[in-house]
C-alpha cells in the first residue's frame, strides 16, 4: 500500500495541475470567442459575416485536430514558452489549446440558446449592446456556462491521461508506465479508479452549482 501511495500520490496534484489549469486558460480564450461567434453571426448584435466566417473556420479545423497530433504540433510552443516540451506545463499549452475551440463552441451554442424577446425587451429598455451581452446574455445563460465548465473539465481529465502516455506526467503517465508497460494491475485499476472519481466528483459539483444558479428551478 505505501509503495502504491508513493507511486501514485505525486501524479494526483500533476493531473489536477493540468486539468484545473488548462480549463481556466481555455475559459479566458473560449468565452470571448464564444461571446464574438454570437454577436457577430447573422442576426446578431454586431452582425459581421467575415469575421465570423473567419473564426467559425479556425475554431473548426482546430476541434478537427486529434490530440495527439496537436501535442506534437504544439511541441515548439511549448519548448518558448515553459523552455520544454515535456511534463506537466508543458501539457497545459496543447491541453489549453484543444479545450478553448470546445469551450467557444459551447458557449456560442449555450448564448444562442437565450430567447430573443428578452433582447428586444433590453433593446426597447434602451440598453446598449454591451449592456446586453453582460447583463442580458451572460447572466441568462450562466446555468449553462456552469454546464460547459463541467464537461470542459471532464474532457480535459480524459485529455490529461493522454498527455500522460506522451510526456506529461500525471496519472496517465503512470497507467502506461507501471500499469501497461510493467503490468501492474493493482497500480493500473488505482489510478483508473482516481480518475474516475475525480470526474464524479466534478460531475456533481457542476450540477449542484447549475441548480442552485438556475432561477428556471
């Protein structure tokens, strides 16, 4: 049991390092893009049809992108700016850059979602359209935006396992190495049963946080 808990133990804050980190930087690059792809679609409040066009195409060939193959792309970046392309920071970068076009991608979807008569009615209120976009949208869809944190997260955990496998260290890393490689099953279903709960557990603090934000219940 000790030797378990030395082995596994220090890959535990790795993989939460990774994940909590990574959603974060993709929430403060996903939800402006998200926020953009809304107000500047057709019939939105800043229509612009190019510059939508634009970003609609880079935010899908970039979730067109198989993590891995990101990983190495992404290998460059990360040795400017961590000074490596291995362990944990150095993993934020492709993580960060995989989940922002997922968060934008939701986000754009979940303020899409917000019925156009309460817009009219803060238009007809005189509110301009900033105003709108931070006391209107955002606020209306904010159970929603805790919806899409949650699932970022969750896929970011499955993410961060795969980093594991290619030099990111974190519970991942572990599975592969003593779990497959060395065939030690007892350190393999520990860290399946880590990552697991870790998901439950996000699981169901994103759906208390929803519920209790939610004025529809």
């Amino acid at each position: 049991m000790e030797r378990l808990i030395s082995i596994i133990g220090p890959a535990i804050p790795q993989t939460l390092i990774m994940v909590f980190a990574s959603t974060l930087i993709s929430l403060i690059i996903g939800l402006p893009l998200g926020i953009i792809l809304t107000i500047t679609r057709e019939d939105g409040l800043y229509e612009n049809k190019n510059l939508y066009g634009v970003l609609d195409k880079i935010i899908n060939v970039l979730r067109s992108f198989p993590f891995i193959i990101l990983v190495v792309v992404v290998f460059p970046l990360s040795r400017i700016l961590v000074g490596k392309a291995y362990g944990t920071a150095a993993m934020i970068i492709p993580l960060s850059i995989s989940a922002a076009p997922f968060v934008a991608r939701l986000m754009e979807g979940y303020l899409n979602q917000i019925d156009k008569g309460i817009i009219e009615a803060a238009k007809s209120m005189g509110s301009s359209n900033f105003e709108i976009i931070w006391r209107v949208l955002i606020p209306e869809a904010m159970p929603m935006i805790v919806n899409g944190i949650t699932m970022t997260l969750i896929n970011v955990v499955g993410y961060s396992a795969m980093a594991g496998a290619i030099g990111g260290g974190g519970l991942g890393d572990i599975a592969i190495r003593y779990g497959y490689q060395m065939r030690e099953n007892d350190i393999l279903w520990a860290t399946v049963i880590i990552i697991i709960l870790l998901v439950q557990i996000i699981q169901v603090l994103g759906n208390r946080i929803e519920k209790k934000i939610d004025k529809r219940l």
